[in-house]
C-alpha cells in the first residue's frame, strides 16, 4: 500500500539555519506530494505541493522537489526563522476513489531558537 | 471566510460510552474527511464523503465507528463504546473538487 516516512523528530536550529526535513514514499502509479504544517494551536495548513516528477513546489521560501527515481520529496529551507516552529507532515495522495484522501507521514516537529 | 470547524475542542469521556464529533466545513465544498491522529502517529484516514455519492469508509476501523453528513454541509463522527486505544485528535477537512484539504483545528478526545 501507499506510505510515507518522514525523519524523526524533533529538529532543533538556529535561527538562519539551513533545514532539510527528509520525506520518501511508496505508492503505486502516479501520486501527488503534499508537504503540511502545523502551527502550535492551529489547524494543519497546505504548505506546498507538487503533481508529477521533477515539479518543485514552494512557498514562504521553503521548497521541495519530487523525485520519482529516489521516491523522494525532501522539504528544505535556507534560512529558517523562529516563526517556522511548527509540525511538518509529508503527504501524498494517490488520486484514488478517496478522492484526495492523503497519506501522511508522522510529522517532523521543528524549533528554531532566537 | 470561514474555515473549517469542529466542536467540541476537546472531550474526555469514560471507557464504554458513546461520543459525538461535529464538523462544519467550508461553504460550498463538496468533499469532506475525517482522520485521526494518535499520539506520536500520522494522520489515518478513516471516511470520506463527496457530494451525493456513497461515502468511502474503507479507513474506518471498526464496526464502532459511523459518520453521516447531511447534504454537503454538517458531518457527525459517532464512536460506540468507546475504548482507551480511541484518545486521538480527530481532524475533518473539506475541499472543492481536486483541490487540496483545509482542515479543522481537530477535537482532542481522551478515554479514560
């Protein structure tokens, strides 16, 4: 079946640090890739996504890029900010009758101190 | 505008009893899910419904589990008996057709 891993948690870094929360997959045909976020006491946001190979989604500078060939979509960002502290979840939807029913990964839970 | 909204925030209830969840999506979204996440878990799927269609209950795990929706607005997730292994966070979003999920702020139910 589908599934996603996404490293472990918690990452811990300092403001301007460079992130790369790591995300592989496994599906069958052609899935999309989602990346979710959740702020502390707020309800899980889109954070980016990408719909076939090679797409890079991005938005509020963090970035991601689907490679089929290592069934990856890594979630990065240059220079992380203290208001990016939050829970990272990687996703995927295989386009079934679910509709756009997501598979997700455990989430990545992100500090960044001052 | 609005976003999606559940209610209540947070429920603690006693092993054996019957709990409801409520979910109020979007306006005009057609789609509607539930999922739960257990601590230190991801996110499972447990039903999904679109439009007038039969909804797909594939994620619900088991018999105690139902949720209904009225038209394409309210959605009521029942869980019967309730056991310790049910204390999760029970998210529902909602979409249009095809386009990603917004989500809810969840409801925190404990079993004790």
């Amino acid at each position: 079946g589908n599934s996603v891993t996404q490293m472990e948690g918690p990452v811990t870094l300092s403001e301007e640090a460079f992130l790369t929360i790591n995300c592989t997959y496994t599906a069958t045909g052609y899935p999309s890739l989602f990346w979710y976020v959740q702020y502390p006491g707020e309800g899980l946001q889109l954070l980016l996504k990408a719909t076939k190979a090679d797409d890079k989604g991005s938005n509020k500078g963090f970035e991601a890029t689907y490679r089929k060939e290592t069934t990856s979509f890594h979630l990065e960002k240059g220079s992380v900010q203290v208001s990016d502290s939050a829970v990272y979840f990687c996703a995927l939807s295989d386009n079934s009758n679910s509709g756009y029913a997501l598979n997700f990964g455990k989430g990545t839970s992100l500090l960044v101190t001052p | 505008g609005a976003g999606v909204s559940q209610s209540p925030s947070n429920k603690v209830t006693e092993k054996g009893k019957d709990v409801e969840l409520r979910c109020d999506p979007i306006s005009g979204h057609t789609a509607l899910y539930w999922y739960r996440q257990r601590l230190g878990q991801g996110l499972e799927f447990l039903i999904y419904f679109q439009g007038n269609s039969a909804p797909d209950k594939s994620g619900l795990p088991s018999d105690r589990f139902s949720a209904e929706r009225t038209g394409e607005s309210v959605s009521t997730l029942t869980i019967q008996r309730t056991q310790q292994e049910d204390s999760a966070v029970y998210l529902c979003a909602s979409s249009s057709l095809r386009t990603s999920l917004d989500f809810g702020p969840g409801t925190r139910l404990l079993v004790l």
